[in-house]
C-alpha cells in the first residue's frame, strides 16, 4: 500500500457583479456573487445571503452593464433582474446577451433581434445568431447564403455570399464569393477585390482579433502570403516569404528557406533572416507578445518590440503566473547553459537575476522555493527572500496554502510571509487529501498519525502504515498497527480495529479481511459475516457494475458455492467454468 497519495478538488466558482441600474434599488456597495450548483444558478449578496435560490434557474449570466440577466428555466430564456422581475418573458428558445442595444433571439426555428424592453426590433426569419459589432451590422443568413443587416433590419451588403465576417476591432466587414474574400465598409461599399484566399487577422487582446489594429494584414493568394495595409495597398508583395505570421504589436514573423526572422510594417526587416524557429511562447490558449528566437540547441527571448531581453543561452522556458498585491501577472522561469535559473515577466521586465539553480512555479501565488548552493528557501516574484535558502527540501503545490521545510531530517511548515506553523518536531508532514490546508499526516518516530493546523492530535500518532488518498478506496485511513490492519475514521474513531492481516474495501456493505492465508468477511460494524476460514472470496466490483453487492462467491476445499451478503447459502455449488467467466 502506498503510505501517501495526493489529489486536489475545485469546489467552487463564484462571479462578483454589481448591477448599474438604480431602478433595482440597490447601491453601489452592494455586490452579488454568481453560485452554481448541480445543475441551476443563483445568486446570493455579499455576505452570502440568497437572492435567487438554486434549483429555479437552470442557467443564469453575470448582470450585466443595465443590471439585466440572461437566464434559462423550462427549456426556454428570458431576462429577469436580481430582485427576479422578468423583463423579457421565457418564450424564446435561445436568447443571447445584448450588443448595441439588441440581442439575437430564437423562436420557431428562426432568429430576430429584441431591444431591452423586448419589443421585436428586427423579424424572426433569419438561420443564424450574431451581434452587431463595431460597424453595428449583424451577419444574417437566409436559405443558406450570408450577408450583413443594420439594427433596423435593412440589408446593407446583400444577403447573397457564401461566408461572411466581422469583429469587434475594425470597422469593415469582410465577404466570400467564389471562394475569394473581399473587404467591405459599415456602409456597404465594396474597398477591394474578391481575389484573397484567405484573410488571417491578428491578435488583439485575450478575447478579440484586428486585421489592422495591430500592424498589417495577412493575406494569402494562389497558395503564397503577402502583407497589406489599411489602405489594402500590398507592403510585402506576395511570395517575398514562404511563412509569414500574423501581425502581433506592429511586428511579425516571417521565414523564408527554413530560415526566420521579423518584419515591420514597412516591410523592413528587424530581426534578420537566420535562425531555426522565432515563435510567441504559447500554453494552453494564451500567446505571449514576446519573441522566443532558437537557433540550435539555445534560445534567446526578446520583448515585445524585438529588443533582447536574455543572452542567447537559454536551454528551457516555462510559462506560468504569479500574484502581485492586486493582481495576477504572467511571467516565465528561465534556465540558461549553466543550468542557472531565473524570471522574465510577460512584459519583458528581468524579475529574478540568474542566481538560483532552480524555481519552482509560482503556480499564481505571489511566494515560491528556490534552490541555491544545493539548499532551499521561499522567495516572493521580486525575488526578495522570504526564508533563508539554507533547507534541505520543500513541498507546496497550487491549492495549498504553506510549505513543508525539510531540515536535518525533520519537518516543519511555513506561510507565505515565512511564520512557523508547525515545529521542526516530525519525520515527515503530508497534507490530507480531503482537507489539504487543515489536517496533515505526521510522522515521528517511525509512527504515523494526523494533526490539525493548529497542532491537536486527531489519530494518534502510533500507526505504523496510514493511507491518503486511495483510488475507488473509503472515506477512512487505513492504518497498520503491529502488523495489523484496520479502519479509522478522519475524525480518530476507530472503524476496523487493526486485527487483520489484510483488509480490502470496496462497497458499503462488506469488508474482506485475511488472517493467517484464509478468507472472511465483516460488516462496517465489524461484524464477522463469512467467517475467517476460506480460501478465496470474490464478488463483482459495484463501481465497475453499478449494481448493489448482492453474491458472495465463496470457496473451501477446492469448491466454490455462493451466499448473499448476510452469508446465508444461495447455491450450494457453482462451477469453476462460472468463476472463470465473472472473475
């Protein structure tokens, strides 16, 4: 068994909004937090007061700039506030959040538009949902081709092309006829051609794209790329690069013959045209504005403007986040040649000097453990010391709030300001699984037991072996005590005295113990149900069946029979070919 497992829950999400609209009779101090439960939403104020119960809405949004809230009850959606006058009926089958003033609506397999009141401001007879944007046009489908519609519902660029697009940025639209894209004004008017293949925007914050906000536009044509401007004027003609990347802050990378480099938006070349890979560092959906330049085995960062900001002797980079007095931050933990490790922020600014052998992630706390000379500390992400460097090993993780210090063979635990909470008095110090930053797992002198955060012993500390988390296992430890298992609860009780060889616990109802090589059962009482004398006993996993236990499969003298879970006999005999076919 193994003595310590450890996993992490995500209990809860909660959205802190403020309604605007005075007509709620609320003030400005007020706030509500967003809950959700298992399968509705509420509402409850700040001091975690209900104000819409769960269990009535089966989805509900943030309030939202006018204090309304999308909310969906009984297969249909609506509007309501937070003191739950509807504003808009739940007669819709899809409603969506406003832009401009209008929100797309669905009803009998068709959308329209509706203004804050409700009132149906454009028809329900269009086969798509969209908003109006920045040149407040909505793309509107019908039988199957697009175009863009104004908010009283006039077709301003034709409803007849095969794709269209918009954004939240830039005040042009853009349309495909033929399988080439064009680019067009607010008012409709067509600005160029369709003879672009494809139309790359670039990235503009976290949650919007530009064609042109953020330098030129990428387009592509006849399988090659070109670079244009606003003015759809081509600044790098097609084909004067095989690769070329969007633009991101006025520059972009470009390749040609397997080699990369940056261009502005002149066209002129910034970075030159000569190493294996330039690329923004990217994790999970989040790109970074800086440039990470690799030629062979080394790496070189620079900023956001292609200035360097590292030597070029940097081996590995990791992405991550820290938190700042009012903030989260990203930031990136850099190792160079030496195997020296320092921090860069997303915004190219040097945190932490070169001067540690390793730094662990932040993982979005604002204190983290080094390694220097071979010892360890806690530093916070201006690389102040929070804890001498002079530890021999230390453990924290994402959701848990301390450190575990490691000296001379014993253990301690610190916070984040580097206060001991607990002594250097134990072996070893693990956090609970069900209660990671309250109760932990000790050991001191060879023995095992747990304590809480503020030292009181809850199991005493005299188990040879304790379990953690244990996969599929029960809400209890299991522990050995002179060789000896058994149960006990979180809270100290003992559930199963520690008298079995082994114990294995699968179900609520029975518990297969082994004494000296031979078989029983006991009830959660300790109740011996099939007593200690067979040679095996098998039942199906209710986990794998998602049955409840019913048939113990029994076997003494070589044959097998069957009973229920009292140990009463159900079949006096089964056959070897039915227990190979189960088991």
């Amino acid at each position: 068994m193994n003595k310590f497992l450890n996993i992490i829950f995500l209990l809860f999400v909660a959205v802190s909004c403020k309604p605007q609209n005075t007509d709620l009779n609320v003030t400005e101090s007020q706030s509500f937090n967003r809950v959700m439960g298992e399968k509705s939403w509420g509402f409850v104020n700040q001091n975690g007061d209900t104000i819409i119960p769960l269990n009535k809405y089966k989805f509900l949004n943030p309030i939202d700039e006018e204090g309304m809230i999308l909310a969906h009850s009984n297969g249909k959606s609506g509007y309501i506030n937070i003191k739950q006058d509807t504003i808009i009926p739940f007669i819709y089958d899809d409603l969506s959040v406003f832009s401009h003033g209008l929100a797309p609506a669905k009803k009998n397999g068709k959308y329209g538009y509706l203004d804050r009141k409700g009132n149906v401001v454009v028809p329900f007879k269009y086969e798509n949902e969209s908003h109006f944007y920045k040149c407040r046009l909505a793309s509107a489908k019908l039988n199957g081709k697009y175009g863009f519609i104004d908010q009283s519902g006039n077709e301003v660029i034709p409803i007849q092309f095969e794709k269209v697009r918009s954004n939240k940025i830039d005040s042009l639209v853009c349309a495909m006829k033929n399988g080439k894209w064009a680019f067009f004004s607010c008012s409709g008017k067509q600005l160029t051609d369709f003879k672009y293949d494809k139309i790359t925007e670039s990235y503009y914050n976290d949650r919007n794209y530009t064609y042109f906000q953020k330098g030129l536009c990428r387009v592509e044509k006849d399988g090659k790329v070109a670079y244009i401007n606003n003015e759809f004027n081509e600044i790098v003609p097609f084909g004067a690069y095989g690769v070329g990347e969007p633009f991101r802050n006025q520059l972009a990378i470009v390749a040609q013959n397997g080699r990369y480099g940056i261009i502005d938006t002149l066209g002129q070349t910034i970075v030159p045209l000569k190493y294996d890979l330039i690329e923004h560092p990217t994790e999970y959906s989040n790109e970074s504005n800086l440039f990470a330049v690799k030629k062979g085995q080394n790496i070189q960062l620079l900023d956001s403007n292609a200035n360097p900001i590292t030597d070029f002797d940097i081996k590995e980079f990791e992405w991550d986040s820290y938190k700042t007095e009012d903030s989260y931050q990203r930031y990136f933990v850099l190792t160079n040649s030496s195997g020296m490790t320092g921090t860069v922020s997303e915004k190219g600014i040097k945190e932490i000097p070169f001067q540690y052998q390793e730094i662990k992630a932040f993982d979005g706390k604002s204190v983290t453990y080094a390694k220097q000379n071979g010892k360890y500390g806690l530093i916070d992400y201006k690389g102040q010391i929070i804890l001498p460097l002079e530890y021999d090993e230390i453990y924290s993780s994402k959701f848990f709030d301390y450190y575990i210090i490691k000296k001379s063979n014993k253990a301690g635990m610190f916070d984040k300001n580097g206060n001991q909470i607990i002594s250097f008095s134990y072996q070893d110090i693990i956090p609970a699984f069900y209660d990671e930053n309250e109760r932990f797992i000790v050991q001191q002198n060879e023995q095992f037991g747990v304590i809480d955060i503020n030292k009181n012993v809850i199991i005493p500390i005299e188990y040879e072996e304790i379990s953690n988390w244990v996969e599929y296992g029960p809400k209890e430890h299991f522990v050995t005590k002179n060789g000896k298992k058994g149960l006990i609860s979180r809270d100290g009780e003992i559930v199963i005295p520690t008298q079995y060889d082994e114990i294995f616990v699968d179900n609520s109802k029975l518990i297969k113990v082994k004494n000296d090589g031979l078989y029983g059962t006991v009830d959660w009482n300790n109740k011996i149900i099939h007593p200690i004398k067979y040679e095996q006993i098998l039942w199906e996993w209710p986990y794998l069946t998602q049955e409840p236990l019913d048939t113990i499969y029994v076997k003494e003298n070589g044959k097998y029979f069957s009973t229920d879970t009292d140990g009463k006999v159900i079949e006096p005999s089964v056959s070897k070919k039915l227990i190979d076919e189960k088991f």
